[in-house]
C-alpha cells in the first residue's frame, strides 16, 4: 500500500506542480529523502526493540551546530570533530538505551529529556547563535542535488542512503544481533529467558539512533553552509513518521528498514507537494499526526492472543 501511495502522490505532484516530474526535481525530492531516511535508522531499530527516540532532533542539532563551530571556526581537522561528535553520540544513546530498559523509564520522557540535553551542549559549545564558516567543500557536494557520483549523475548522499539500507537491512535479517532485536522486540521476557541481553541490546539500538541523527546533523551542515539550532526541529516527527507509515510497527519486532525507506519517499514527496501547493510547516505538523492517527489502527495494534501462541 505504501508503495501505492508513493506513486500516487507522484503522479498528483506531476500533474498538479510544474516541473515537479523533472530530473532536477527528482534528484532535490531524493536527496531530502535520503536526509530523512538516514535520520530514521536508529529509529526503526529502537521501534523494532518496542521503543521510541524522540532525542533525534536534539541530536541533529548537536551535529550540526558543533561541527560547524569545530571546523569552520575552530579549525579543526575534519576526522577529528566527526570522531568527538560519533563518541558523543554512542555514549549519551547508549547511556539513554540503558535507563529506559534496566529502570523501566518510558523513552518518552527519557528521550525528551536527552535531546534538550544535547541541544542544550551543543548551544553553551557554540555561544547560543548560529555558526557560520568555511566548511570543506566536499560536503557540500554530498548533498548538492546537482552533485555525481564517480562520473554518474547522482548525489552521493542518495548512494550513501542506498549503501545503508543494504547494511541495515542486511545487519537485521542476517546477523545474530538483527535475530536478537527481533526476539527482544517481540517477546522481552522469553528473549531474557533465551539468554539475550535486551537491556544490551536497547543500548545498542539507541546507540545507533544518535550516531545517525549526529550523521545527518553533519550533512545539513554542508546542505545549508552554516550550523542552525533549529536544523532538527522538523525531524521531531517526520522521522517517527517515516517508521510508522512505512509499516514498521509501533508494538515492536513488525517491520524493516527497507519499510522506512519507503516511508521516507512517502513523506517526502507529500511534503513537497504541500510547500509546492503553499501549506506552511504547521500545517504539514497537523497532516503528520493525522497521518499517524490513521496509519496506527490499521497495523499499530497486537496480535490476537491466538496468533502469538
């Protein structure tokens, strides 16, 4: 269905908008979708575990704004900002993962709490004001829509995005780790009574949520030139809406990445359509949560008592 859906909307975005069925378009509406899909891998896989990461933004955040301040104006060398930024991020996931499973705390809180925490270093970093600088040239190019690839026509930051559902989707359909998160998604106690770690496991996943949410943060550094404290704030539910409308379910071990990648084209398509038709970011928030209210009913809810046994 939302493959469907996806090439219903772009038949209506081609014959509603001009130019919006053009390659440039196309190559824009892919790169953005490559942007949100990258933030939602973590996402999927702490859906998947029967959790939820509302920290993305404020890890966006974080990425963004310390590796402007880091290379443009400190002058850092590159792999060394991108390190800090990758520790940082596997340490706080980490940290938050382990407090929402070993204490029973609800990620909502836990998560919400994370990201203003982030975002809050990431402002006392940078003096609260949006970084702007000289940043390589080269990441800029990874997410210029009119940037190729070895020669090829494409951006890299969607061969980067294609490179990375194969890994992910490989990592959880073909390593006994991805077996494990499925396990722990489904059935928590008898996973434990399986000898899995699923606090372990809820570290790792979270882990991995901030580390591509810290990715993208770096990326919309060089898509824009500067670092914006606000750059994640439309990633609060466009990312969680991106698992969900995918067919990812909210009840945990239902689902892929490959499910997300196609909520991604979904998503981005639609919100193109709505900038293109003049709705404004309230209104796409309010079309978000409708589209969640909707989707949630139809795959969100348990299994009947007979299909789990």
């Amino acid at each position: 269905m939302q493959l469907i859906a996806a090439c219903a909307l772009f038949a209506y975005g081609a014959a509603s908008l001009t130019g919006f069925a053009s390659l440039a378009s196309i190559k824009t509406l892919l790169v953005l979708a490559s942007l949100l899909g990258i933030s939602a891998i973590g996402q999927t896989i702490v859906i998947l575990l029967g959790g939820f990461d509302l920290a993305v933004p404020g890890f966006i955040a974080l990425g963004n704004l310390v590796i402007a301040q880091l290379v443009a104006n400190d002058h850092w060398p590159f792999v060394a900002a991108l390190a800090l930024l990758l520790a940082i991020a596997i340490v706080a996931g980490g940290l938050t993962g382990f407090l929402c499973n070993h204490f029973q705390a609800q990620p909502l809180i836990v998560t919400l709490g994370t990201g203003s925490i982030a975002v809050g270093v990431a402002l006392v970093w940078t003096g609260g004001v949006t970084v702007s600088g000289t940043l390589p040239s080269w990441l800029s190019r990874l997410t210029s829509p009119v940037a190729g690839t070895a020669g090829i026509g494409i951006p890299p930051v969607i061969v980067i995005w294609a490179l990375a559902a194969v890994v992910v989707s490989l990592f959880l359909h073909r390593t006994i780790t991805g077996k494990r998160i499925y396990a722990a998604g489904a059935n928590p106690v008898a996973a434990r009574h399986a000898l899995v770690g699923v606090t372990r496991l809820w570290a790792v996943g979270f882990a991995i949520s901030a580390v591509s949410a810290v990715v993208v943060g770096v990326l919309l550094a060089g898509f824009s030139g500067a670092g914006d404290p606000n750059v994640g704030n439309n990633y609060l539910f466009i990312s969680l809406s991106a698992v969900i409308v995918g067919g990812t379910s909210l009840i945990g071990a239902r689902g892929d990445y490959w499910c997300t990648v196609v909520g991604a084209l979904l998503l981005t398509e639609l919100q193109s359509i709505l900038i293109g038709h003049g709705f404004d970011q309230a209104d796409q928030q309010i079309l978000y949560g409708v589209v969640i209210l909707l989707v949630v009913p139809a795959y969100g809810r348990d299994r009947r008592a007979g299909d789990r046994v």
